[in-house]
C-alpha cells in the first residue's frame, strides 16, 4: 500500500522474484519500498523477506515485533531492524501505523492498522477469533482485509493429520469463513467500504462458499460494502482511495 511518496509491503512470504514480478504487475519497484512490516514469523510470511529486504541501492528497513525478530534466521548479514513491542503505534513517511496483538500459534503476532490522509486500512489475518482489541481496532476503517481461511467440514473431512486440523480450528490457529461471516454480520463498521477476504486455505476451502456466507452476512444487514474475494494464488486487483 501507498501514497505519492510512501510504500509499504506487509510480510513477505513470497521469494524476492515473485515479490519483484507482482510489483512490477501493479507498476511498482521493489527498490522503493519504505518498510516491510511484519505480521509473524511462519514461512508463508516471511520466505522471501531478507532478501526482499536488500535491493542493490538501499536498504529497506523491516518493523517487527521483538519475539517476532527472534525466531527469524536474518543470516550473517541482518537487514535493517525496527524492533516494537506489541500494541504499539509508529509512523512510517505519510503512514500512521498502529498494531495489535492477535491471537496465532507463532511467538508475538501482530495485525496492522495504516492511517494516511483520512484513509484507514486494517490487515488481520491469522487468528484464532475475533478479539476485542481487533472489534476496537477495526473501527473507522474504510478497507479492511480479514482472513476467512477453511470450511469447517472440508477441514474436517480433508487431507490435514487430526493435528493439524486441531491447530487450525484451534483459538490460536485460523478464522473459520463462519466465524468471519459472523464479524461481518455482527460487528463490521458501517464505514468500510470494502471488504477483502483472504488467507483462503487451498484444501480446506472454496472462494465460493467464502463468498456465499459473507454475501449473506452483508445483505442481512443491508450494507453496501463491496465484498472482494481473494483466491489462492492469484494477484488481487488494486485498490485506490
């Protein structure tokens, strides 16, 4: 996400080519990043992130959680660290970056909230359920990306081992599309203008059933938030504001 002068990555879980690739898609440069914020440490967050953290002209300075930055292999080169605790709000060029404690299996997760020129935009992505923290920090905010990961019976029924599936229905594991549609209907701010739904598991979910409940979800309570649904793999659109 960006302004005129500021550009931000969260996680980057993808290799330093394909991070490049899908820039390059969207008329972006990978040397131009300002930061790379960091929600955890899992791999599919964070593969690609030392070496996406070192272009050949500068150095891109990561933002991390203390817990999180010890529990990631930086190499015998470290990039550029701006470790914080937790719940803490700082600042990035034109962004007003706040986070939040979410409840995930990893060492110190966090979601983000961004705030620039009245725009507030809100990434929550890997967790358990819903917070109260998460309900508070959500208000306002005109985008928001939430995860609607796995259908409870293709879990149950799919190829995972009896512990992963645990893990995953487990608090500190993944949203359930129902436990996500019930946000929705329950909580989401009138505010939002659009809402993307993502981390959708490729084994233990289906973009339509994710569709279908958070439509549902929507209509029920007559909002007029438009409902974008990211499948796996794919390069989602760009949104302007």
């Amino acid at each position: 996400m960006g302004t005129e002068t500021t550009r931000i990555l969260i996680d980057a879980g993808l290799s330093r080519r394909e991070i490049t690739k899908r820039l390059a898609a969207i008329g972006e440069d990978i040397a131009n990043l300002s930061a790379i914020l960091v929600t955890h440490e899992h791999c599919d967050h964070t593969s690609g992130l030392t070496a996406a953290a070192k272009p050949r002209d500068k150095a891109i300075p990561i933002y991390l959680t203390h817990g999180t930055a010890e529990y990631i292999d930086w190499g015998e080169t470290p990039p550029v660290l701006e470790r914080f605790q937790a719940g803490c709000c700082f600042s990035v060029g034109d962004f007003d970056i706040a986070s939040f404690t979410i409840p995930h299996d990893a060492a110190d997760p966090v979601g983000y909230t961004l705030c620039s020129q009245g725009i507030k935009i809100a990434v929550a992505t890997d967790l358990g359920y819903i917070t109260d923290s998460l309900r508070v920090h959500l208000r306002g905010t005109d985008l928001v990306l939430l995860e609607s990961n796995h259908d409870l019976e293709m879990l149950r029924v799919g190829p995972y081992p009896w512990s992963v599936k645990q893990r995953v229905m487990s608090r500190r594991g993944h949203l359930s599309n129902e436990v996500a549609a019930d946000f929705v209907e329950r909580d989401l701010d009138t505010r939002v203008s659009t809402l993307i739904l993502g981390h959708i598991s490729e084994h233990n979910n289906h973009p339509e059933l994710v569709r279908n409940l958070a439509s549902r979800a929507l209509n029920g309570r007559a909002l007029f938030t438009r409902l974008v649904v990211v499948e796996p793999g794919t390069q989602s659109e760009v949104f302007c504001y």
